[in-house]
C-alpha cells in the first residue's frame, strides 16, 4: 500500500514538473520577448508550436495554444499567432504576434 502511494506521489510530482515547461506569459512580456527574433530564437524561448502554416513560405506563422494571457481579464489566450517573415538576411523573423 504505501509502494503505490509513492508510486502515485511520484508520478504527479513528475507532471506538475513537466507542465511548468510550457509557461505561460502575459501578453506583453511575450510579445517583447520575441519581437524581431528567429525561429530558432522562438522556439528557445517560447518552446515548439502546437502547429505551423508555412503556406507562403514567406510570411509563416507559428500558432501556441494557451501559452498567453490578458493581464486585465486574467483569461488565458485559446490561440496566440506568431507572425514570421523573410528579412533580408534570408532567415525568418518575428514581425507581429494575434492574440485570439
């Protein structure tokens, strides 16, 4: 009994770990924090996307769900769109972030 009450305890203190890694930020901070970054620079900081439209590949967009938040409402963002486009260096850049 007490083997499975550790097991049980280890296991929830595992997922609260790893639900921290996808922290979620408020509007502004996020936005600052990636402003005119790369997609590598993106994901370091803000982690992978919970997809991508790269339909143009010019102007892609990395869509996180959950990942922001109003700080007037305290609700969470269900979307935040991060807008990349092709800067003169060639690589993609951040150019604007929707929150929906």
């Amino acid at each position: 009994m007490q083997m499975k009450c550790a097991a049980a305890f280890v296991a929830v203190l595992a997922v609260s770990m790893f639900a921290g890694c996808s922290e979620v930020s408020n509007r502004e901070d996020f936005a600052s924090q990636i402003s005119h970054k790369t997609e590598r620079e993106v994901e370091r900081f803000a982690g992978k996307p919970a997809s991508v439209d790269s339909a143009d590949p010019n102007r892609v967009i990395w869509i996180y769900k959950g990942r922001t938040f109003d700080v007037p409402t305290r609700k969470t963002d269900p979307e935040t769109d991060v807008v990349f486009s092709r800067a003169a260096d060639g690589k993609l850049h951040v150019v604007d972030v929707v929150f929906k």
